[in-house]
C-alpha cells in the first residue's frame, strides 16, 4: 500500500508508480498533484484501490484504464478530468465502487456498470439521454445529479434499477413522466428536484396537500368577511387567513389559488414551491413543516421581523399565510437559482470578478442583519440565491424562527460553537461566510483539520500557496491578481478561525472586500 492523503503533496504524478508490480492499494487524495494521469499507473495489474480525488489533475482517463482487472474501488473524484468516461471501465468485473464526481467529463451517460454498488457521476457536463442498458441486480446507489441530461426517464431504465437502490437525478433537464417503477416509487421527492419539466406524480403526490390546488383553496384573505364579526383568533387559525406585511401590494387569495406551482427544492422541515401567476408573476412560497411557533400571534410577529429587514441582498418577504393545517411564507421569487448551483456543478463558470462580487454582496447583506441586531445562523450556499445580474439574495434568515430546525444537516457551514446550545452569536454568521469565501475561491468545502493548515511564511510562499489551492476554473484569471487572492484566502481563513474571538466582525470582512477590484485586469 501507499497511503498519503492530505499530506500537502505537489507536483505531477510519477510514471514510476507503475514499477511497484504488487501494488494493492493507491490513496494520494486531498493533495496538489497536477497535470495528467500517466497511462503507465493503469498498467498495474494488482491494484484494487485507486483513490486521487480531490487534486487539480487534468487531461482525459486513458484507455489502459481497462486493463486493471483486480480493480475493486476508484476515486477521480474533485479532479479537472475532461473527455469521456472510457467504455471499457465498464466492463471491468471487479469494480464495485466508482466516484468521477466534480470533474468536466463530457458524453452520454455510459451503458454497462453490471457488478457497481456505487456509481457517482454527478457535477460533470454529461448529456444526451439516460442509457436503456445500464446498472444491475447489485447497485444501491446512483448519482447522476448536476449534469446536462436531457429526454424522458425511459421505463427501460427504471426497471434496470434495483428496488432497494437509491437514485439521485435532480438538476438536469429531464422531461415528461417518471416511469412508475417501484425502484423510483421509493425515492425522495429531492432525487428529482431542478428538473423543470419533469412531471411526477409521486413528488406531486407527497406535496399535493401542501401545494395548489388542495390546500390553497382553504386560504381566506385577513379582513375578508365571514358570517360572524366577532370570529375569534381560535377561529381564524382554524380556517386560515393570507396576509400582506409591511406595506406590500395585498394578496389575493383568488390570485393565488390560480397559480401554477413546482418545487424548488426543501430546507429542514419546509419545502419551497415557485408559484406562477396568471400575469406571469413569480413568488417563492416556502411550506413550513413543523413549526416552533403554535400562535397566529407569534407567526405573525416573526415574520413582520423578518419582513421589516430590507436591503439589496436579502430577498423581500411579501406576505405570510397561516391555517390550522397549513403556514407558508412568501418571497419575492429570485430567477438564478442559488450558489450551491454553481459551486457543485462543473466547470465551474464562475469568473474571478463574478466570485468576488457574490461574496461583497453576501458580506453587505450579513452585515445589515448584524447592524440591526439580528443573527442569520444559516448562511450557505443554498441559501444564496443569485439574480440575473449575478447579485446574491440571502434568503432563509429567520427561518429557525419559524420552524423546528436540526443544526445536523448544515454542520460544514456552522461554527463549532453554534453545535453546542448557546445563544445565538454574529461570529456564527462570519465563520458560515469564512467557509463559503474559500468554497467560491476553491471549488470545496474545507475539513475542520484543512481550515487549521495555513500558516504563515513570506508572501512568495503565501502567494503560491493561495495559488494551488485556487479552483482550476480561476488561475487562469490570476495574472496580476496574485495580492487580491492571498487577500481573500486569508480573510477566508481568519473568518473560518475555530476561536470566534479571532474572527474578523462582518463589516471588517466588508472593509476588506470592498477594496478588491472586479475589473476585468
């Protein structure tokens, strides 16, 4: 074996590798290897692991790769592979766990994979249709998700997934109806979010009392008439109620009801529709799931402090609607889709001025919640949302407010304290931002134990440091911008600091962003 992941090991990988003739097991992951893979490493016979995820390699995956027929597990994984996936990996019938995930490897989706378990193409630009011949009786789990995969889900293919199998299709441009598999029928609403004009009535089926028409035909507008004039708040939250917060155009229920809605995506307990109105309007609706709040009162009350938080970077709320049944909040609809989009899909698109100008709008928009006295405690990617000019809308603050909030899925953005039960702190909110300033500036998310490695030296060594670690997409943009990137990365490791009294506050972070240039250099 030879075992060095995160060992902070640079340069191309030796062609030398291919002499060590009894060589079982390959793990360089989480290193700086660039350059392309040498053919001659796929000679070795003997080799079960193969694991070099997480460096810059580049260049496509050589033919020899088929001749590794003990090959049992491969990670390519977090790499700038391109071309396509070798057809004869799949014919390889040892292999049962493969990852080429956040690479821009291009291509159909390839037929085959008989004897995988795992299989983890996603954040590729993959096309064309999914394939009639693919997987078999062995595989649990398939990603496919964040790539260009266009036409219908065939019924060949879902009768070739197993049962018990998880799948995970969502952001493609998948069409038409989901084949009533009872493969598929076991999937989660999410496996097939970001697909426009997929339909499926399962997904429906799970929302269809949450969404229109089934429960937004309960709405009654606030200040509506009813039979007696003295209803009570009893009552109200009984029958339900739609109202228009802090002077914005009223609702119509009517409206409303009309509205053709799809899912956008979920967040804890909630789940967000994009609600098209007759005029072509669009609103964000967000479902709260198990709410915290069992008071029309102190609903109301939360979301009129929310609403009353207005700036450029933080989505606008339009109004609230609560029911014994049913509470939903609704937004201003944001057209770009959200940073996570970008940040998890390859190639990343994203020019260097682009990245710089998501983070100073991320910064002005905390730091205008921290100015009013309020603590987000949610920022991530997902949470950011991007208009048609590029400019991030924060959305989800006081959202914990709302509804029963689990701090488990979103612990890579949170500060170590925030996991423990203590008040809510602004350093929360800069440590979640320290975190997605390196995400944009690198491509990924930072471990806890990569987050304590930069250490000082002189500035040709910090300097090539922050080079290496840029995201490949950038360092071609890094001519004569050295200074500003080593500006961003240490600004996003004193932010991501796991001591909260180091971190910077918000508008020291915003001081520094504001002097970086977007100018095309």
């Amino acid at each position: 074996s030879l075992v060095l992941p995160n060992s902070q090991l640079m340069g191309s990988i030796s062609t030398d590798l291919c002499y060590l003739e009894h060589l079982l097991h390959l793990d360089i992951s989480n290193n700086f290897f660039n350059g392309s893979l040498p053919a001659s490493i796929f000679n070795s016979s003997q080799l079960q692991v193969l694991s070099l995820s997480s460096n810059a390699i580049s260049g496509e995956l050589p033919e020899s790769i088929g001749g590794m027929r003990s090959l049992q597990f491969l990670n390519l994984s977090g790499n700038a592979l391109t071309g396509k996936v070798p057809e004869n990996v799949m014919a390889l019938q040892n292999l049962t766990v493969v990852s080429l995930r956040a690479n821009y490897l291009s291509g159909m989706v390839p037929s085959g994979f008989s004897s995988v378990w795992v299989l983890d193409l996603s954040s590729n630009l993959l096309y064309g249709t999914l394939p009639l011949d693919f997987g078999g009786n062995n595989l649990r789990y398939l990603n496919l998700s964040y790539n260009n995969l266009t036409g219908p889900i065939s019924i060949e293919f879902a009768h070739n997934i197993p049962h018990n199998a998880t799948i995970d299709l969502s952001f493609n441009n998948l069409t038409g109806a989901i084949p009533e598999s009872l493969a598929l029928l076991d999937q989660k609403p999410e496996s097939f979010f970001g697909n426009v004009d997929l339909c499926e009535e399962m997904v429906t089926k799970s929302v269809q009392e949450s969404c229109k028409p089934a429960t937004w035909s309960c709405l009654t507008l606030k200040g509506e008439e009813t039979s007696d004039a003295t209803t009570s708040e009893s009552e109200h939250e009984k029958e339900g109620m739609l109202v228009a917060v802090d002077g914005e155009p009223p609702l119509e229920v009517e409206t409303l009801l009309k509205a053709t809605a799809y899912v956008l995506g979920s967040s804890g307990t909630s789940i967000v529709y994009k609600a098209v109105l007759e005029d072509g309007t669009a609103l964000a609706v967000r479902r709260i799931g198990e709410s915290g709040v069992e008071r029309l009162k102190d609903f109301e009350s939360q979301v009129r402090v929310i609403a009353r938080l207005k700036h450029p970077n933080l989505v606008r709320v339009r109004g609230f609607y609560w029911g014994g049944d049913e509470k939903l909040v609704i937004y201003d609809y944001v057209n770009n889709g959200s940073l996570a989009s970008y940040t998890y899909k390859k190639p990343s698109s994203l020019p260097f001025q682009i990245r710089v100008k998501i983070a100073r709008g991320v910064a002005r928009g905390v730091a205008y919640i921290h100015e009013k006295k309020h603590v987000h405690g949610n920022i991530k990617p997902t949470n950011i949302l991007l208009n048609s000019d590029m400019e991030p809308i924060i959305t989800d603050f006081g959202l914990n407010r709302l509804a029963s909030y689990s701090a488990a899925s979103t612990s890579l953005y949170q500060a170590p304290e925030s996991l423990k039960n203590v008040k809510l702190n602004p350093k929360w909110d800069v440590y979640s931002f320290g975190i997605v300033l390196l995400e944009l500036l690198t491509g990924r998310v930072f471990s806890d134990r990569e987050l304590g490695q930069w250490t000082g030296g002189s500035v040709s060594e910090e300097k090539n440091r922050a080079l290496r670690l840029a995201d490949v997409g950038i360092r071609a943009d890094m001519e004569a911008r050295e200074d500003d990137m080593l500006t961003l990365f240490k600004l996003g490791f004193n932010c991501a600091s796991s001591v909260a009294q180091r971190r910077r506050s918000m508008k020291e972070a915003l001081h520094i962003l504001e002097k970086i240039s977007t100018t095309t250099t």
